[in-house]
C-alpha cells in the first residue's frame, strides 16, 4: 500500500498535469499543505483529479476517498482551494444515471437530505470507475 505522502505526490502530479487551469508552480507547496492538512492522518484509498466547467470558468476537482470520508477540493482559476469533507457514514448511496445521449451523472446522497454530484461523458471510464469504489465502501460499511 502507498504511504499517504506517495499519494498525495501522485495527487500534485495529476492536478499539475491537468490542461485547464494552469497551476503556478509556486502555489505546490501550499496546495500539497492544503491537501496534507484536510487528510490529516487518514489513509488515502483512492483519488481522481479532474477539470470541471462551473459557470464557464475550468476549476480542478480533486475527490479524495480514504477509510473514513470523501475529501473534495476545488482550485479556482485564480489557483484559490476551498476543500469539504463528507463522513462516509453521513452518505447514504451513490447514484448512476444516464440523462442524456452519452452522458452519466453521479449524484452522493447524504443522510440530511442533500446531494452533490457531476455530469460527465461517458467516455470517462476513470470517473465512473472513482465513484464505484466509494459506492462500494458506502455498500461495505452497512
């Protein structure tokens, strides 16, 4: 298994990789540290960095799965990181649909009644593939 430094190196590496939007290279330091700290000691399952269109701007998503919780980090353009953290014993199911012509969603459903989620081609089978290993931590959990 990879120690959590070795994930979040591979984390950085994916992020830095993405086209859209360009990181600054001085801004890794305190991305890695803003990933480090929301981690805290959990161990890392499993991640997916990914650039996402939120009101016509590129942010970069990076969704965190660890034992406990999914970790979400969104990087604005302006290289700004909010990060929110969902317990996986406060989300009830994961959601797969298919609203239009080669499209998915994904939808996470909490135990209060919210819900977050993405639309995506179908084509990326590595987003798909992401959210079917929480949804089987969330199944393994009960």
């Amino acid at each position: 298994m990879k120690s959590k430094d070795a994930f979040i190196q591979e984390i950085l590496k994916d992020i830095y990789n993405l086209p859209n939007p360009k990181l600054e290279e001085s801004r890794k330091i305190q991305i890695k540290a803003v990933i480090d700290n929301a981690i805290n000691g959990d161990d890392i399952k499993e991640h997916l960095s990914i650039d996402v269109l939120v009101n016509q701007q590129t942010y970069i998503y990076v969704y965190v799965l660890t034992e406990k919780r999914l970790v979400v980090f969104a990087i604005s353009p302006q290289n700004k990181v909010n990060s929110n953290s969902f317990s996986l014993q406060e989300m009830q199911k994961v959601n797969f649909n298919s609203p239009e012509p080669a499209q998915m969603s994904i939808e996470i459903v909490l135990s209060n009644g919210n819900s977050f989620g993405l639309k995506y081609s179908e084509d990326n089978k590595k987003i798909t593939s992401f959210f079917q290993k929480l949804d089987q931590q969330l199944i393994n959990k009960e």
